[in-house]
C-alpha cells in the first residue's frame, strides 16, 4: 500500500471524510530538505468558504537542517487518486520522498521547487 505524508489539511479530520469518505490512521514523521511556504488561494469563493487566503504549502530546499513536521499515512491507490483530485491545483506536484523515518512516500510540494524524482515509493 502506498504511504502519503501530508503537513496540512490532509491531516483534517473534515477534509479526510470529504475527500477518502473516512478518517485515515497515520503516525508523525518529518519531512526533511523542505521549509513551510504558502500559496495564495485565488478563488475568492474557496477562500471564503475556507476563511483562510492562502494554503499550506513545501518548498524543497535541499537543506539537510530544514524539516517540516506532519503526519505519514497508509492508503490505497484509490485513495491516492482521491488525493491526486483534492490536490488538483498548479501550484502543487506529487512527488516520491523518503521521510526522515526512512519510509517512502509520496507527498504535495509546491510545483515550482520541485526536485527530480528517483523513483517512486
């Protein structure tokens, strides 16, 4: 089963039944090479709905001492399309990373930054 690692709404209760129908069960991990960045929410009506401007977002670094912490959860391939859907955004690419912890995931960076990709998880 594939593993995603997620440090934002991903890791909402709301947000999990909304986009996998349940709540999924992970344990912390970090995120290492990244630091925390912010994309815009461009559609004023999502950004009212949310209350919020901008979504959580990881830009890669390469920095051995920039860490983001967040959530590594076990999912299916479907649930990994239902991601795939959530994320539908430019600004965001999935990519396969290797945790802190040592386990493969994949995760959402921000499109711009994005590092090549070995392979994946």
């Amino acid at each position: 089963m594939p593993l995603l690692f997620s440090y934002g709404t991903l890791q909402q209760d709301d947000v999990q039944l909304f986009t996998f129908g349940r709540l999924l069960r992970g344990r912390p991990d970090v995120l290492p090479g990244f630091e925390p960045s912010q994309v815009k929410i461009e559609d004023p009506a999502l950004a009212a709905s949310l209350q919020r401007t901008h979504h959580a977002n990881v830009t890669y670094n390469g920095r051995s001492d920039s860490r983001v912490s967040g959530t590594v959860f076990e999912i299916t391939d479907a649930d990994l399309e239902a991601a795939d859907q959530f994320e539908e955004m430019s600004e965001y690419k999935r990519i396969s990373v290797t945790l802190a912890s040592g386990a493969n995931a994949w995760v959402y960076v921000d499109a711009r930054s994005a590092p090549e990709e070995p392979d994946s998880p």
